[in-house]
C-alpha cells in the first residue's frame, strides 16, 4: 500500500471513479492540463482525456448549471470549484435547481452532481481563499454536505458522493491537503456517507468537530488524556443529513459536549447541533454545551490568521471548563 | 518581456496607438408572414397548407388553454398564471422546429412549446394548480419542467447538450426564455460556454419587450437582444415571433447548425405581451392602452388566419369547429385536473432524495401525527 496524502486521496479518487464509470466527467478551472490548482486533477486529463477532464471559463454559477445539465441528462459531473470563497455564485444553481430537480420532476429528472471546492485557512493565501462557509450549504434540503478530514475519509467519501444518486458538495480541508500521509488502499471502496466517525473513545465530554479542526482537536486530545481527561472525538463527516444518533449517543454516555468549527460562531453548524442536544440531550447534560469556534469577525488576512482559527490549546481550555463546570 | 530588436520591430510599432478593429456585427431578421397576412418571399419548404393549419390549431389551442387557465384563476382554482397571450407563435415556432428527441428548457411562458412536444394540457394545469406532479410529463420524459428563477435554465441547456455531444447523439437542445432573462449573468456566462464548446444547443429569447412592469428600453441599452450573441463568438438571429413560419424556421436553420456541429445560436423572436405578466399582476398600472391596442394589430393568429382564408383553406366553419374542439378538450382536461386523485401530504420528503435519509425519520413521523390528528 502507498502513504498518500489528503489532495493525492482525492486525485485518487477522481481516477477511480472515472474508470469505473464513463459517465463520471470533470470540470472546473485550470483542472486540465495545470491539473487543478491543488493538483487535485493533475494527470487525470492524460488518462481520461480533455472530454471527460474539461477546462471552463471563469464562470461559477455555470460550472454548477452545466453540471445540473449534465446531470439531469444521465452524466455525473465532478465540478471543482477553486476555493470555497468563489463558490457563492453556485448558491443559487444548488438551492434552486440541484436539489430540487428530483423532486419538483417527482424523479423523472435527477441530478447526481458533485461540487467540490477546497475550504478553511491556514495556508497564508490571500483575502476570500480561507473561508468555512459550509453552514450555507447545510441549509438546502435535498443536498448533502461532505467534509472529509483525513486522506482515507477524503478517497473513501468523495467515491461515496460520485456513486450517490442525489447532489453533493464535497469541501476538501485544504490545510489537510498535504499536511499528514497515511496508507490508503486503491480498492474502490466506498464510506458511508451520513454517518459521523469516532476518531477517539472517550468517557468524559464528546468533542464534535469536521474537517481539519479534527487534526487540532485530537491534539487537544492528547493534551488533556495527559491531564487524565478522557475526550470522544467525532467527526461528522457528512453535516447533512446529520447522523446525529452517533452523536447524541456518545452525549449521553460522557454528558458533555463541545463542539468545534474553524466557521464564525453565529449560524455556523455548531448551533444546529448545540439545539438538537437542548431538544434531545437535557437530561443527560452534566454542564451547558460549549462551542469553540473562529471570531465572530471577517477572516482576517493571513498575519493574524492563528489568532482566528481555533487551536488546539483554545480547544483544550474550553474542555477544562466544561470538566470543571461539573 | 524583451522588445524585438529585428525587422520585427517594424510590425510592433504599425500596432501601437489607435487603432481600428472591425468588429463583425450581423443580425439577420427573419420574416415571412407580416401582420397582415401577406407573405414575403418564397415560404419555406416545410410550409405547405397542411402543415399551416396544424400550426395554427396549436396556437389556437394556446390561447384557448390561456383562456381557460385565466379563467379557473380567476374561480380559485388555479394558482397564479403566466399568460402567453399574443405570443403563441413563438413557442409553437420553437417546438415545431425540434425533434421529439431533443430536448425543451423552457421558462414559464412557454405552454405552447410544451403542449406541441407532448405534455398534456392536464399536465400544465396541475404545474400551475400548484401540484408537482404536473412536471412528471409522460410525454417527453427529458424535457426540463418550467424555470422560475429567471434565465437560471441557460446553463442547464448547455450541460444537456454537451452531455448530448459526449454521446455522439443526433441530437439538441433548445433553452427559452425572456427579454430580461438576457440581462443576467447566467445568460451570458451559459452563451460564452457554448459558444466555446460549440455544442448543440439553440437560445431562444423571446423578446415580449416586457419584463413585469419594466420595458425593455429599461432593461439594456443594446439595440437588439439578438447582439448580444456576438460579443461570445455566437450567431445572433433576429426574428418576427409573431410569425410562426418565422420562427419555425429560423429555429430550424439554428438547429440544423447545431447538429452539423457548428455550434449555438441565439434567437431574438420579437414579440408583444398582450396580457398582463400574471394573473397576479395589473398591467394598466405601466402601460398605456394605446400601445397594447397597437400591438393587437400584428398579433399571430389573425395572420395565419388571414393567409389561410386567402388560400381558400380556412373559413368561418372551420375556425368555429376548431374553437369548439379546443374548448372540448380543455373542458376534458379540467374535469381530469380537478378530479385529480388526492394526494398525501407524506410526499413532501418522497422525492426530497433517492432514498428518505435517517435523519428525516422524526420529521416524517411528525407530519404523519399531525395528519392523524387533522
Ligand atoms: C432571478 C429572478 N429574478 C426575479 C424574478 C421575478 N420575475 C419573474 S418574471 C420576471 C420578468 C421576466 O421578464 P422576461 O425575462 O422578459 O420574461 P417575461 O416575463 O416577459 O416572459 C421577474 C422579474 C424571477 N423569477 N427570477
Ligand atoms: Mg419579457
């Protein structure tokens, strides 16, 4: 087996799924012959050539009506979208159409897409390129929201979304993209989607998180198992549909939550899960749910990036406060 | 970079300052049958009598279906209504020109498209009585549903037709929609991808020179519609939507192109919006009587009629029989539509995904209670 990093999982990925399956074509900015400019494609227009590996335009809001197109007329397109800062334009191709098409046709018309666009900071890029919008895309019934968070999850579910009869945006941690290798097995095989991943057991508070705030959460992890905390770490993997079960369980094994996104506070994802513990999980709580999560503020630019992006002491301090809370 | 310093020079130099391109501006406008009837040019071949007539009963059945779903409107028995009236030919042109294998984006002015393509006329009235069901056409089973959110169906077009060409298909598809559709991003972003990828695909913008209450004066400071193809390497056609022979045609002309290869087309069908844009709107508010009893002089049935009859293929009986067979069929349609099978309101989540996700079990069961409880 080969040690591939997260970006070479999903390139992977992307081979697999089109070798498998002629319909499965790619499309995106500079995803030919420059190969993606995280090298997500790179090669992919060698194998498969530049009829399935299609250079666009730059125009967002037709990647994703293209690929609508495509879909509904029995393609699965695999769009890429270069930063989730520049996918705000598609919002109204996958609120309106993507995921609505089965259903406003009773599913004579489907639409199995796939939008994948690289999110988070910590790269030092530019203004718009740090961004963890995924709440927004968490609001649109009849879409899933995939995140992976570490080069298996990231091979595993992308076949998963591809293979998926039904729309998905898929957000690729790209602070993850080379940071960490592990072993992953071309084997085609697929991960559930909907389903949370327990990355650690633990009996004293459920730490709920995704994409790469998983890296700094198991950090913390690590610190307070030190301290004789003994932290459940879940990746949700797929935020919607959420497998809440998975989480609410744990919850009311360790009766304590905190729940971390690299997203702003406000409307992010954590509060979805912080209201259904309140409606499911009140009598198991042993203290108030917390949330550790970027400022409240616009993604500063790259200088006072590590003050914005939760870190793994701030994940680990919000944990101490909650195991003294009670 | 460095400047050449050979012969080169010489060249680079002759392009520094003013410079004048020409610019390639050419828009055909397309018109066979004027308002009053008389023909100008030879016709083309498709249009011998026969075909005329059928034509003109399918604009006919339009405006009788338009009628009709004004009418259960106005009794509460239909949800609000996009008028096509006045603008039949465009649609019947449109559709008339395709093969049943191609595939139809329309907007939602387009009933007459729908109903020469296969959708029943109880299909439609169930899309605007509010119920879902009414997209799952048994007809044309590829053809897209209407499109609200204005020209946001551009891009599908091009996704259609490019999944034609992968296929090597035979094969095209046709987009409609309106005057303002053409002043959105998704308009021009859709052209300039077909346009690059000179897939087989046809725009139709169906100039009504209405967009609700804004005119198209307001809506670009382009002269014609039909221009705007050219600034994305694409043909631009201009036609006279009133004429069906026009649109037909020119429609066919761009869908020959299309499957020879040679890429898009869009087509600007002048038109008037004879009615109001809904039956939710009222157009007296922005828009002078006088000009729409203007417009009511070239409207595109009394042409055809008019031609017809000075053929000796039309008269009185004739358009009193086609009159009463429309409104028998509609009459049998409505019975269809308000007798339409009750429906439980559980299939809110049966088409939401392929398969109804665990998280939605708790919702699901929720609306079951609340049913029980009713
Ligand atoms: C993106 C979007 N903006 C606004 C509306 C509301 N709206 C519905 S129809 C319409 C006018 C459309 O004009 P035009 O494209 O000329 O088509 P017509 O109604 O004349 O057939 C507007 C503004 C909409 N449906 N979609
Ligand atoms: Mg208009």
């Amino acid at each position: 087996m080969t040690e591939r990093s997260l970006v070479e999982a999903i390139n992977l990925a992307l081979s697999r799924a089109m070798t498998e399956d002629e319909s499965v074509l790619v499309l995106g900015e500079d995803v030919g012959v420059d190969g993606g400019v995280f090298r997500a494609t790179a090669g992919l227009i060698d194998r498969f050539g530049a009829e399935r590996v299609r250079d666009t335009p730059i125009s967002e809001a037709v990647i994703a009506g293209v690929s609508v197109g495509l879909a509904a007329a029995g393609f699965r397109p695999v769009a890429e979208i270069q930063f989730m800062g520049f996918s705000l334009t598609v919002l109204d191709q996958l609120v309106n159409h993507a995921s609505r098409l089965r259903n406003r046709t009773q599913g004579r018309l489907t639409c199995p897409m796939v939008l994948r666009a690289p999110y988070g900071g910590g790269i030092h890029a530019l203004e718009h390129h740090s961004e963890s919008f995924e709440a927004l895309f968490t609001h649109i019934p009849g879409l899933r929201v995939v995140i992976p968070s570490s080069p298996r999850r990231a091979y595993g579910l992308l076949l998963a979304a591809i293979r998926d009869p039904d729309p998905v945006v898929f957000f690729e941690p790209k602070r993850l993209y080379r940071l960490a290798r592990e072993e992953v097995a071309d084997d085609g095989e697929a991960l559930p989607l909907d389903q949370c991943v327990t990355l650690r057991n633990g009996s004293d508070l459920t730490v709920v998180t995704w994409g790469a705030m998983c890296h700094d959460t198991l950090m913390a992890a690590k610190t307070l198992e030190d301290e004789g905390i003994e932290a459940e770490v879940i990746d949700v993997a797929t935020l919607r549909p959420l497998d809440f079960a998975t989480i609410l369980t744990s919850v009311e094994k360790t009766g304590r939550c905190l729940i971390v996104h690299e997203a702003v506070m406000t409307g992010g994802f954590g509060g979805e899960i912080a209201a259904r513990l309140a409606e499911h999980a009140l009598m198991s709580l042993l203290a108030p749910v917390k949330r550790v999560t970027a400022w409240d503020t616009v993604v500063p630019y790259p200088r006072h990036e590590s003050h914005f992006i939760p870190s793994p002491a701030r994940i680990a301090a919000a944990a101490r406060e909650i195991m003294e809370f009670a | 970079m460095v400047p050449p310093t050979d012969s080169k020079a010489n060249d680079a130099e002759q392009s520094i300052g003013n410079v004048q391109l020409d610019v390639h501006l050419r828009i055909r406008r397309i018109g066979y049958i004027d308002a009053t009837g008389k023909v100008h040019g030879a016709l083309p071949e498709f249009a011998d009598t026969q075909e005329l007539i059928r034509l003109y009963r399918a604009m006919v059945l339009t405006r009788v279906f338009d009628e009709k779903a004004i009418a259960l409107q106005r009794t509460g028995r239909l949800g609000t209504y996009a008028s096509s009236l006045g603008q039949e030919a465009t649609p019947v042109g449109v559709a008339a020109a395709m093969r049943s294998d191609d595939v139809l984006l329309p907007s939602f002015r387009e009933h007459g498209a729908q109903l020469w393509r296969g959708v029943s006329t109880e299909e439609l009235l169930l899309f605007w009585g509010g119920d879902e069901r009414g997209n799952d056409f048994k007809g044309p089973r590829e053809d897209f549903p209407v499109s609200v959110p204005v020209a946001s169906h551009a891009p599908h077009a091009v996704g259609v037709a490019l999944a034609m060409r992968l296929r090597g298909e035979d094969r095209a598809a046709v987009c409609v929609f309106g005057d303002g559709a053409t002043s959105k991003g998704d308009f021009y972003e859709a052209i300039n991808l077909a346009g690059v990828w000179r897939l087989p695909v046809v725009f139709v913008a169906t100039n009504n020179q209405w967009a609700i209450s804004v005119p198209r004066s307001a809506q670009t400071a382009a002269e014609t519609l039909a221009q705007k193809a050219i600034a994305a390497g694409v043909e631009g056609v201009l036609v006279d939507g009133n004429d069906v022979v026009s649109v037909r045609a020119a429609v066919e002309t761009a869908l020959a192109k299309a499957r020879a290869g040679d890429g898009p087309t869009l087509i600007e069908a002048e038109t008037y919006r004879l009615g109001d844009h809904t039956t939710a709107d009222d157009a007296s508010r922005y828009r002078d009587d006088a000009e729409v009893s203007a417009h009511w002089k070239s409207e595109p049935l009394s042409r055809l009629r008019q031609y017809l009859t000075d053929q000796g293929a039309w008269d009185h009986d004739d358009e009193e029989a086609l009159l009463a067979d429309c409104a028998a069929q509609m009459e049998v349609a409505t019975e269809a539509y308000l007798a339409a099978g009750p429906w439980s309101p559980e299939a809110i989540f049966t088409h939401l995904y392929a398969t109804l996700p665990a998280d939605y079990r708790d919702q699901l069961a929720a609306l079951k209670r609340e049913m029980i409880n009713d």
